[in-house]
C-alpha cells in the first residue's frame, strides 16, 4: 500500500486552459529564476539532491488531448510542494521501456483531498532526477 503525503496547498482552480497554464507557468518561472542554469527543486527523500523540472513541460506538450494538459498542471504546485517536504517512500520501479532508468511515483493528497501521483525518472548512469509526470488519480475529475 502507497504512504501519502498531504499537502497543505490546494489544486488550481478552473477548467480554461490560459487560466491554468497562467498560474502554473507563474509557479515554474518564480522557480526558474532561483537557478542560473535549469530549474530544479531540491528533495526531502533524495536527501536534497536536485529534481529537474524542465522535462515535465516537455512531456505535459506531446499530450494531445488539452482538457488532461488542463487537468495535469491543475497539480503542479500540489507535486512541488510533495517533491520538497515528502519523506514517505515512492513506488519505485526500472522503466520496462529502457533499463538504463528507474522511475519513482509518489501519491499525495492536496488539501481539498484529491489524489494525484507524480513520477520521477532517473537516470541510473548519471544519478540526475526528472519531474515528468503529475496526474491526479483515475476518480479524481
């Protein structure tokens, strides 16, 4: 069974895709600016080693469908927050697509009690960290 973390921050409110990628884009730049070089956040459970932020932009972009882009980014301050202060255990499994990565999925709960996952990569060579993937649970509108 998953441990979940419970942010103390709430989802983005509203279902206009200009209106969600606003306050998420807002969130990602003030953390841009902190590094010279790539956005990252520092990890509580990796011992504050750097989580890269750039990929999940890139990743969010090659969805085709908008309302799961809308619904994805709703959780991006929820998984900073969780990325930042969790300690709990991730599920932690090698990517069946390539060996060469692990890929970490955390589970938390916003304020208003939604579920959503966020996954890690890592690059098992390297040792670097990438935020890809935030997306709420399947029940979660």
């Amino acid at each position: 069974m998953y441990q979940i973390y419970r942010t103390k921050i709430s989802q983005f409110s509203g279902s206009d895709f200009r209106e969600v990628h606003a306050k998420a884009i807002g969130v990602y730049r003030q953390l841009k600016k902190k590094s010279k070089r790539r956005p990252y956040v520092r990890s509580a459970y990796f011992n504050k080693e750097k989580i890269f932020l750039d990929l999940f932009w890139h990743h969010l972009f090659e969805k085709k469908n908008w309302r799961d882009r809308v619904r994805r980014m709703k959780y991006y301050p929820c998984a900073i927050e969780l990325i930042q202060k969790s300690h709990l255990a991730p599920y932690s499994k090698e990517n069946p697509n390539k060996h060469s990565e692990i890929l970490h999925r955390f589970v938390g709960s916003s304020k208003t009690g939604q579920l959503f996952y966020v996954q890690i990569k890592e690059n098992k060579r390297t040792g670097r960290k990438y935020l890809i993937s935030v997306y709420p649970h399947k029940n979660t509108v």
